[in-house]
C-alpha cells in the first residue's frame, strides 16, 4: 500500500495574524459601543455591541484553532489538528443563529414599548464602529480567503460592518424625522442578510466534520477517469473521499491492474492524474495485479 503524506495547505503567520489584529480592533471598540447604545438607547447599536462581543469571542476562538492547528501530528492524532479550526468555523456559525434569535426577540419588545433612542450620539458611535469594523473584514478577506475558519470569523465581522451600516441608516432617519421604529427595523434587516451567508459556513464546516465527499470528488467519475487514463488499470474499488478541512482533500481506493503490470508505475500514474485532475495531493492507493503478483 502506497501513501502520500503532503498534509497540503497549513494555516499561516498570516491568517493568524489577522485574527489577532482583527480581535483587537473588535475587543477594543466593543466597550465603546455598549456606552454609546445604553446612554443613546439605540437598539441598533446594542444589537451592533451585541454582534461585536460574539465577534470578539468568536475570533478568539478561531485564532485559538489556528495556532492550534499548527502544531505538528503525531501518533495519536496522524492527521494534526486542522480540524479544530473546522471546528471553530462551525461553532462560530451557528452563534451567528443564536444572535439572531436575540436581536428580533429584542426588536420585538421595542415594536411593543418603543423607547426614546439619541440619533445623534447613535450616528457617531456608529460611523466610528463602520470605520473599525472595514478595517477588520479587509484584514480577514485579503489573500488566503479560502480557509473556512478565517472566512467564517470574517462573516462575524461583516455582520458588525452591516450593523453599523444599518446604525447610521437609522440614526439618521431618527435626527430627521423623530420615526424610532426604523431602529429595530434594520436591526432585524441586516440579520436577515447575515443567516444566509451564515448557512453556508456551518453547512460547509458540518460538511467535512462528518465527511462528506468534497465538490468534483464523485467515485464514479474518479474511476472512469483512472480506468480510462492510466495505462493498465482494469477497475477501481472501494473509493472514499473526504477532508480534513477545506484546503486538505483526502483519498482511499483499491485499483486493479491488468497481468503483468508493474504496481508501482501504476500507483505512480494514479497519483499523478489524481493530483492533475482533483487536485489531491494525499493518496492511498492500493495496486493488486491480476494473478501475477501481490500489492506490495
């Protein structure tokens, strides 16, 4: 049986290093933002202080997961631990829900006792969270958008920038018309546009936490391409796909090879198309050659 051991893509120095100046940021300005949404009385920028702290939470999980990650396998755990940072991606998903559930019973309570909100001080506290919160989903979306923890502490952070956005909407709206009802309102608005994209990234990260196959790893298409391209094999058996995160598809499958094939030529030419074609760079191949030999 042949192995390859490429683990693929390692979470970086970069990626972690924008969690932490994305968390700063976010811890920072968080404290301000509760002040300013209890003394204005703005939902909006509660709910905003609200998302914030989550976010605050949430990427100190996810950049927990990547140091984490980068520590090196060992026997007991073969593969790392690059699925914690899967893991966190998960978790932090599903928060998203939870937050969402908060700002409409919240947003609810203020349809029914509607209460005086600042717009003015709302409006400043929220351009200065609109300022903190860009810088922060740039540091996380520039280079490397691929690893499914960083984009899902990202998702965090673009609720907040979304927030902020929908803060000054409805201050606005408050210091021209005196109409508070706006508050809630967006509030709600921009949770909406939060979940779907939050959908995605528990879908994905649920996704290779039970091991589904990757996108484009189809068995019967692995096979037709081996069986069709690879000099020798006769049949393809047993093939499983999986992942050990976003970035590090994985493959197992059992090839038959006709007489007097040589098995070591034909695992090399599996794994070379395999790694051509799907972009998989970890292989397990086993090689049983008709009648002749045995897989070494």
């Amino acid at each position: 049986m042949g192995q390859g051991h490429d683990h693929g893509v390692k979470p970086t120095a970069s990626n972690e290093r924008k969690l932490a100046i994305a968390a700063a940021l976010t811890g920072g300005f968080m404290l301000a933002e509760v002040v300013g949404g209890i003394v204005s009385g703005s939902l909006a920028l509660i709910a905003d202080a609200g998302h914030m702290l989550t976010d605050f939470a949430s990427l100190l999980l996810a950049l927990g997961a990547v140091r984490l990650s980068r520590r090196p396998a060992t026997w007991k755990r073969s593969y790392g631990y690059d699925r914690f940072s899967v893991l966190a991606a998960f978790v932090n998903g599903l928060s998203l829900f939870l937050i969402a559930a908060w700002i409409v019973y919240e947003a609810i309570k203020r349809f029914r006792e509607p209460v005086e909100v600042l717009g003015g001080l709302m409006f400043w506290v929220a351009l200065v969270g609109l300022v903190v919160n860009v810088v922060a989903f740039w540091m996380l979306t520039r280079g490397e958008g691929s690893n499914l923890n960083v984009r899902a502490a990202a998702l965090h952070v673009l609720g907040d920038l979304l927030g902020s956005v929908g803060a000054i909407v409805a201050s606005i709206v408050i210091m021209l018309t005196g109409w508070t009802p706006i508050d809630p309102i967006l509030s709600v608005f921009v949770t909406a546009l939060i979940l779907r994209a939050a959908y995605r990234v528990v879908k994905e990260s649920a996704a290779i936490l039970v091991e589904t196959a990757p996108e484009g790893l189809e068995a019967e298409k692995i096979r037709a391409t081996l069986l069709a391209e690879v000099e020798g094999v006769t049949d393809v058996r047993h093939v499983h796909a999986w992942s050990i995160t976003e970035e590090r598809p994985m493959l197992t499958l059992e090839i038959d090879a006709a007489a007097g094939s040589d098995p070591s030529a034909v695992r090399k030419a599996a794994k070379a198309l395999l790694h051509e074609r799907f972009d998989v760079d970890h292989v397990t191949a086993e090689v049983d050659v008709t009648a002749t030999s045995v897989s070494p």
